[in-house]
C-alpha cells in the first residue's frame, strides 16, 4: 500500500473526482431526450468555443473524432476565427455561462446568423439563448468548473451526436462508461496516484502524449496547476523531438520529471519515438514515468486516463498541503478584469 497522503479538501473535491462517471450518465440521460434545433443549413464544420475547465471539452472531442469527416476545432479567445462561415454550428461551453470570451464569442455568432448551440449552468448564455432562441443544454450541478469535466464533456458529445455531426451513439458511449465505473468501484486509480504524486514532490512536471491524448495531457496541466498550484507543462508528439528535447540541456534535471502519456491508438512511428525519447532523457539524469491504462475503446482510454489525472493532481495538492479547491489568482484576475 502506498504512503497514506492526507488532502486539506475542505471544499469535497474528492467527491467531485469520484463523481465523474456518475456525473457523464446524467449528462447523456439528461440531455439525450432533450430537442435540439437542427441547423437549418448543412454543417460541415464545428467551433467548440470555451476556456479553462470548461474549454477542454473541446479538446477532448476534437481529438475523439479527429478520425471523422466533419471539421471540429476549438476556440479559445474573444471574437470568431475568419474561417467560419454558414456551415459552421458554433458550440459555447461554459459551467458559468459567464465567461467574457465565450460570451463575445456567441454574441459575434449570433450576428452573422450563425447556428449557435450552448452548454451552461446558466448566466448570460442562458439569457441569451433565451433572448436568441438557439438550444441551450443546461448543466444542474454545483462545483469548481473543472470538477464539472464529466457534465461538460458528455453533454458535449451528447449534442455532436443528436446533431449527427459525428458518427456516434448510445452504446459507445456507454460501453466506455462502463470501463470507467468498473475502475472507479475497484478504486484502481488511488493508489498509484498517490505513488506519482510523491514522485513529483518539489519537480515540474513535463506531460508528454502523442495524439490521440494530447488534450487529456492539457487536462493534466490545468489539474496540475489548478488542484495542486504547482506549475506544469505538456509536450506533443512528435513535435517535442524537433526542439523540447534539446531544450533540457540546461535544464536542472532533479527539477524535472516527465510523465509519458501512453496511448494504445497512437501512431506507431510515435509510439517509437517515445522507447527512443527515455533513452535521450536517461543520459541526461531526467526520469520519465510512462502511464498506461487498458481500454476498449478510444472514448474509454480518455476517461481512464482524465480520472487517473484528476486523483493525481488532488494527491499532489495533498503533498505540498494545499486545498485543491481555491483558485485565488483566478478569481482575482476575473475580479480586476471588471473593473477595466
């Protein structure tokens, strides 16, 4: 058994983790039965429009659905991209529905006639879906917006789904729930987590992950630097072998751990990337820890790989004795930014 490590969770943040299948079923179940306007033009392009914990469901699905047809890309900024045209379903995800970016980004759409699709708990979204008339799918649970991943992240692929964008349904979606909620009854990701969490006492972290987990590795990052205030970063395959690997030559390398995301989907040429990548890291004195879970399907594999990163991050808060919940700096930037 692993060092017990004790968490100062005064806000249940690891009700929250164990949560999450419970929180993507609902998600589905609410939101499938809901209608949903059908745009009135074909679609052959997505913008998933969101920022921190709610943003990286966009992630998430654009790297899900890659492998299809249809163009799905993410936005993360005021404003639209110049690209989007009438084919273009703009999609707003925001736990608060208050987000200034998001929130100007739907008001851009919205004047050009666009059709605009949202996932909120309410706020100015909500209004103004309600003043606008586009399809609103409203979450109903009380948390930290990244602690929400399970309701954002399923009631976005319940959407692309009802939309018929993606080529997806019940039972995929469900079968890879039920990987999920086998790992969460047997408690199969705790204990290690813990291990890895003492690993990174006093280092920084360095995620790397070849697509498709490259938005579960920025997943890791937020939970990093949100849960356990700890700076972090993630690196891409195979793009880290043109420049990051010459960038840890002066590096402190007792300062720096890397953990290797691994992906029974990748590419073949970057699954040997990586075996190659440890041997250049050892001479150097870097460690890298490579993670892996068993997974039937890609859908599965993310879900896995998202909870083990969310016990990490609330275990590593646990060893630099901090509550995961607060995000002081956050908030005060949103705070200031009123102001101006």
């Amino acid at each position: 058994m692993a060092e017990q490590i004790v968490v100062l969770d005064e806000s249940k943040m690891e009700s929250k983790i164990r949560e999450f299948p419970d929180q993507l079923e609902k998600a589905w179940t609410t939101h499938w039965i809901k209608d949903v306007a059908a745009p009135s033009v074909p679609i052959n392009k997505v913008l998933i429009c969101g920022m921190g914990g709610s943003g990286i469901a966009g992630q998430l699905a654009k790297e899900l659905f890659s492998d299809q047809p249809i163009l799905i890309e993410t936005w993360a900024d005021y404003g639209l991209p110049g690209w989007i045209d009438a084919h273009t379903a703009i999609i707003a995800v925001s736990y608060s529905g208050d987000t200034e970016e998001t929130v100007d980004a739907v008001k851009n759409a919205v004047e050009k006639k666009l059709p605009v699709y949202a996932i909120t708990s309410g706020g100015k979204l909500k209004e103004l879906s309600e003043i606008n008339g586009f399809t609103c799918l409203e979450i109903n649970y009380e948390s930290p917006p990244r602690a929400a991943i399970g309701w954002l992240y399923g009631s976005l692929i319940t959407l692309l789904a009802k939309l018929k964008v993606v080529n997806f349904n019940e039972k995929l979606f469900f079968n890879a729930l039920d990987e999920l909620k086998a790992a969460a009854k047997n408690d199969t990701f705790p204990e290690k987590a813990e291990e890895v969490a003492i690993l990174l006492n006093n280092k920084v972290p360095l995620i790397v992950a070849a697509k498709p987990l490259t938005a579960v590795a920025n997943r890791w990052v937020t939970q990093l630097n949100e849960n356990s205030k700890t700076f972090a970063m993630a690196a891409d395959m195979p793009e880290l072998c043109h420049n990051t690997v010459v960038g840890v030559d002066f590096s402190i390398p007792e300062k720096l751990s890397i953990l290797q995301l691994e992906s029974s989907y990748a590419f073949s040429r970057n699954v040997a990337r990586k075996k190659i990548l440890e041997k250049v890291l050892a001479t150097k004195d870097i460690p890298a820890v490579p993670l892996s879970v068993s997974s039937r399907s890609l859908l599965a594999e993310q879900l896995l790989m998202i909870n083990f990163g969310d016990w990490l991050s609330f275990y590593l808060a646990g060893v630099y004795g901090v509550d995961p919940s607060p995000v002081e700096a956050i908030n005060t930037l949103k705070e200031e930014l009123k102001k101006v």
